[in-house]
C-alpha cells in the first residue's frame, strides 16, 4: 500500500474512534503511533519521530471538545501548547504545538488565505537585524530574500498561512524538523507543529478556515492587550 494511502488509513481508522468513548478514542491513536509517526515519502523525505523525546500528551489525540465554534475551526490554546481541529459531536482531534516564546506571543481570529507545500520562508527585516547569522543561509528567490523550501527550511514540510481581512499577519501554522520542541515556547510567534500533525492538518483544513487563537489568562489587575 503507498506511504499515503497507508497513513489516511491508519489516520482514518483512528479518527473513527471520534465517534466512540474518550478512553476509546485515545486507545486507537496510541496503538497508531508508530505508524502515524513514522518516515513519509514526499517531495523530500520526511523522518520518523523518536516519540521518547515527545511527552505522550503532545502526541496527536481525540478529545471532547465543548465550544461554539463551528466544526472545521482551529483553536490554539497557546497556554497549554495545543492547537484543536473541530470535528462533529463536540470532539476534536488535538495536536501538540510550539508557541511563540516571551515577548513574541500573540492572540486574536485569523482566517488561512494560503496553504504551501514545502513553502520556501521568508523571515523578516526585524528577524534579519535580530539574528544577522541567518543572512549566511539565505538567497534570492522569486519573492525576494529567503530560503527555499526542504528538509533544512523551518517552516517544515507545509505551512497555512493566517490573515485578517486583506493583512497578512505574519504568522503562520507549520511543520518543524526538531519535534522535540513541541510543548515549549520557542517560535518567533508562529505555531509549530510535529511535521507529520501538519501534514493530516493540512488535508484537513480548506482556505478560508477560521483560527482562534486563545489569550493568556486574565491575571487579577492586568489587562490583556489586543493583539488584533
């Protein structure tokens, strides 16, 4: 069986536990694991995941989920460092997340106007000044200064990109090839995802998709500043 017929079986067979119990559900992801994890031929090939170095809660999950959202919404809850697929009958599929780390968080509703594969990245002008290193990795690409897509890109294997109204925001949901640091806070903002996670969120998610990004929690006599 192909690589990816065999992944959407695997990721099918598991999504069905949605309709079922908690316990149910969970009990056919982890039994998934291996597979789910596992090396991906794609345009470039993409590593298992050594899934000692991920703690189990950050691993791809079926939760209940209660909310007003609409299914097909994803909500980021960058508190806890999980994004959440909606899906039907108050669950969601839940993955684990890299956040932005101090100084560089963000909150708000956004919409994905752009989905890459394999996107090339083009850090900005502030990030360049920041970090003048990354000059030495860079090259003139279609779009201007950047690097081209592939196994050495930090927007990993895809990458949604999240706007609001006609603004880019600059900020986007994508793969990493360093899975160990799911559940940290360590982007410049954007949310980073296990590159197999962003692959099945990506055949998931439509443009147009809606994206809530949760706010810290409200600490007694701070206000939380709009991001948005």
């Amino acid at each position: 069986m192909p690589v990816l017929a065999r992944r959407s079986f695997l990721l099918g067979s598991a999504a069905a536990a949605i309709a079922g119990s908690r316990s149910s559900a969970a009990a056919r992801f982890d039994a998934a694991y291996p597979a789910i994890y596992g090396p991906v031929q794609d345009r470039f090939v993409i590593p298992g995941v050594r899934l000692s170095q991920i703690h189990r809660e950050f691993l791809r999950t079926a939760v209940p989920f209660a909310t007003t959202e609409a299914p097909g919404t994803i909500i980021i809850d960058p508190q806890a460092r999980f994004l959440y697929h909606l899906q039907d009958n108050g669950m969601a599929v839940r993955y684990g997340v890299g956040v932005g780390r101090t100084g560089f968080s963000w909150s708000g509703t956004a919409t994905i106007k752009d989905k890459q594969e394999w996107p090339d990245w083009y850090p900005p002008l502030e990030m360049l000044e920041r970090q003048p290193e990354l000059l030495a990795r860079m090259s003139r690409l279609q779009s201007g200064i950047g690097m081209p897509g592939g196994p050495g890109n930090p927007l990993g294997a895809r990458a949604l990109y999240l706007w609001q109204g006609n603004k880019d925001t600059l900020f986007r949901i994508h793969g990493t090839f360093e899975p160990w640091t799911i559940g940290t806070n360590v982007s410049s903002g954007c949310i980073r995802m296990i590159n197999q996670d962003v692959l099945d969120l990506y055949d998931r998610t439509p443009i147009g998709t809606k994206v809530v990004v949760l706010p810290p929690p409200v600490r007694p006599g701070r206000r939380v500043p709009e991001i948005f």
